[in-house]
C-alpha cells in the first residue's frame, strides 16, 4: 500500500507492472495525463478514477492497486490520478513560476514566499492570494468562500489557484507535501478539477477523462475520494431507467454493507455530506447536482450520460492502508455486483 510521493511515481509502478498506458494529453506543465487499460474484453466497460482532488490520496494508491487486483471479466480504465500537477505539491507547482522550488517548512513559509513574489490580489485574516506567472498561488483554501462577480479573481479567468495541503498527521497528505488546485472559469467561477464535465469550458484535465468516456461508454463508473472524516460513505446517482436505478441502488447496498462487513465505520446516521444529498441507508447518499449548482461532477455526468456511477468515500482521519483497502473493497463489491446485470 505505497503512497506515492510525485505523480511520476504511479506511473512508473505502473509500467513496472507490465502496462502501457495511453496518452489522453498534458496536463499544463507538460506532464502526460493517462489512462490504463484493464481487466477482460466484456462490454459495457468500467471506468475508475482519482486523485481529481490531490489531497485524497489513498483513492490514488486504491486505483493504481485496482489495475491488476480487480477480478472481472470487463473492460477496466483507470485514470489513476486527474490532478498530475497538486500531486507533486505546493513547493512544486510554485516552482512553475518561480523557476525553483522554495523550502516550505510551514505555512508561514508559504506566506512569505508569496508576499515576496506574489501581486497581491487578496487578503483578509489569514488567507493571502496572490497571482505569480500564470496562477494563483493562495495560503488557504477558497473553493466555496467567494461569489461569481469578486472583481479580484479577474486576473485569474481561465487560470488556475493552488492552495497547499494543511491537515496534520494525515498519511500521505501532509502540510504543503499536495497542492490543492481550484480552476477559475472565463466567468471568475472558482471550482475545482471535479466539475466543468459539462460545460464546453474545461481544463484540459476534465476533457481528457470526458473524451475517454466518450470512447469507452462506461456502463460503471466509479470515483474514488476522501473526505475529512473517519469514517466510510459513498454517493449514488438517480439513473436515467428504472432497470438502471434498480442496480444504483443494490450496487450502493452491496457496496456499503461489504464495507460494513469488513470491520470500517460508515458515517453515523445523523451525518449529511451538504444540503444537495437525500440520505439512504447508512453511509449512502444520493446526490443531487442541480440543487448544488456547480454543474456536473464525474459521477453526475456519467449518471447523466453512461448509466450506473458512485463517488466512494473514505476517512482521511483513519491509517492509509486502511483507507485504500476500503476503497478497494467498495470498487470490487460494484463490479462483482454489476457483473451480475450483464451475466
Ligand atoms: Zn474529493
């Protein structure tokens, strides 16, 4: 259960695994952006994916496990990372503009280093946002903090804002060791990787996973995650067929009770990840994506388009193997069970 440290990492463990992936682009800094191919022949095929926020990474690690654990007759895809460059942290993506990478030993060296180079374009309490080169560069984390029209996020239209990890002692995502990164749409609308499935707007990361899927019609789709808790939840999609919803709804019932099973915490009954889910049964919950607004994630745009599609969720505040084995178990439970629908 390794936690990679740069984005080179699982690609390189993947290839010393005897796969070649294939090229879907480059992300901005020119870092090949793939998928991999595998499991059997069978169609509809399954597509998994992670890392869309870089600080999840045991979604990355359970991914890259999933290439050649997962037992199926299917076709697999894995995109094992859809943010190559927050992967290789704040340090690194500073290093984009600054030409080097600054030692960062604590956020007060962040804070410094963007006062030194940075044009100022925010600043209140303890959150400092600045643009160098071509991003943004903020201390603290924005993503549902401003409105649409703020008049200082108009030089970072169409570009990008890192913000470095900060959660103390949680394996593989240590403070500054992951850049978070949020995309700034033409219109100043500041969200992240895991949005713009929709819009013809999108950062090149989001069009290679949508142009995949164009090529795959995936008939699973599943997208692993993290969150800051300690426990285990995932969310479904409410399917365009009632043959379909039939199996969303006894994937996330398999899925959840094998997690269950396995000895891991499912989020407790009062738990509600936001105002936009309806609760099912424990530890699962239905997404609605026109009441979040935001426009489609991954998983509401395959519902919307492919058919079956979960975002599993683990507990950042548990080990990391123990987290990847969750994810794991969640992924095999949904193909062992789709499989079925197909058998
Ligand atoms: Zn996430």
């Amino acid at each position: 259960m390794q936690i990679f440290n740069t984005y080179t990492e699982p690609l390189e463990h993947i290839e010393q695994k005897g796969h070649t992936p294939q090229l879907l682009g480059y992300a901005p800094d020119g870092a090949p952006l793939v998928s991999v191919k595998s499991g059997g022949e069978k169609e509809p095929a399954i597509f998994i994916s992670a890392g869309s926020h870089s600080t999840e990474q045991a979604g990355v690690t359970a991914a890259v496990e999933l290439i050649d654990q997962l037992h199926t007759e299917h076709q697999v895809y894995v995109i094992p990372t859809r943010d190559a460059m927050g992967m290789n942290g704040f340090a690194y993506v500073l290093s984009l503009s600054l030409g080097e990478e600054p030692n960062l030993g604590s956020i007060e060296d962040v804070q410094a280093v963007l006062r030194e180079h940075g044009e100022v374009l925010y600043e209140a309490d303890e959150t400092l946002l600045v643009i160098i080169g071509e991003y943004g560069y903020s201390t603290r984390g924005l993503y549902g903090r401003f409105r649409k029209e703020e008049s200082f996020l108009e030089p970072l239209k169409g570009r990008r804002i890192f913000f470095p990890s900060r959660a103390e002692g949680v394996e593989g995502t240590a403070p500054c060791q992951r850049a978070y990164t949020l995309i700034v749409s033409p219109e100043g609308e500041a969200l992240h990787i895991n949005r713009f499935h929709d819009t013809p707007w999108a950062p090149v990361e989001v069009r290679c996973t949508r142009r995949l899927m164009a090529e795959i019609q995936p008939g699973l789709t599943l997208d692993l995650h993290e969150y800051g808790g300690n426990a285990f939840w995932l969310s479904a999609r409410h399917q365009q067929c009632d043959d379909g919803q039939m199996w969303e709804g006894r994937i996330a019932h398999e899925m959840i009770q094998a997690v269950a099973q396995s000895g891991t915490e499912l989020a407790p009954a009062d738990y509600l990840p936001g105002a936009f889910f309806t609760k099912g049964e424990r530890g699962v919950f239905w997404l609605h994506a026109q009441k979040r607004g935001e426009g489609l994630n991954l998983a509401d745009f395959a519902a919307s388009k492919y058919g079956l599609s979960f975002t599993i969720e683990t507990g950042m505040q548990r080990g990391f193997e123990q987290r990847v084995r969750a994810a794991m178990l969640a992924a095999q439970t949904a193909v062992t069970v789709f499989e079925q629908r197909y058998a």
